[in-house]
C-alpha cells in the first residue's frame, strides 16, 4: 500500500489548507482511514478519522477547525485546515485506522506562522 499526502506549504496564522492523501494498492476499500501528525520531539498523534459511511471523529483541538472527508471512488482522503494556529506546525500523514499500514510514506509539511 503507498500513501502519498500533498499539500502542505506555510502559511500565517488563521490561513487555510487542504491536505490531500491518495491512497494506492489496498484491496481494504471499506477501511476506516485517519490523518495523523507528527510534532517535532513529540509522538505521531492521530488529528482524525473517517469511517466509510462517513462517520468522523476529531481530537478536541482541532474539532471545529479541520473537517476530514473521503472520495472512496477515487481512493482519496482529505483534510480541510482553517483558522490554523502555529501549534498545528507537524508533518502530517494519512494512514488507516486504527490498524496502520506499514508504509507511511513521506508526510507533508505543514508550518504555520505567528
């Protein structure tokens, strides 16, 4: 399975982004799948997950800020970041949950500034 996320970048406090992860070679078509982040000096965290039937679920500091959401026709898992705040700066990656792949893949870089 490969795992490729995109669309990280820097922006400034209260900007937006998108974060999109296709996912490749899973023959799992109903798998629960979650982004996750990974702060420097901290443990990869998971940010959210989104069921097959759409069912979604959030950590609370991110609740009301990013909105997770899958095309499973396209085997396509996004993240939708607003009101983004400078402790949000991680490298994120997508990865099923709660059962990971192995392969990871690289992650985007997301930096916000203050």
């Amino acid at each position: 399975v490969q795992l490729q996320a995109s669309g990280g970048g820097l922006v400034q406090a209260g900007e937006s982004l998108r974060l999109t992860c296709v996912v490749s070679g899973s023959t799992d078509s109903v798998a629960t799948m979650g982004w996750y982040r990974r702060i420097p000096g901290n443990q990869r965290e998971r940010v959210a997950y989104i069921t097959i039937n759409g069912y979604t679920d959030y950590i609370d500091s991110v609740k009301g800020r990013f909105t997770i959401s899958r095309d499973n026709a396209k085997n396509t898992v996004d993240l939708q970041m607003d009101s983004l705040k400078p402790e949000d700066t991680a490298v994120y990656y997508c990865n099923r949950y709660p059962i990971n792949y192995t392969n990871w893949g690289q992650g985007t870089q997301v930096t916000v500034s203050s």
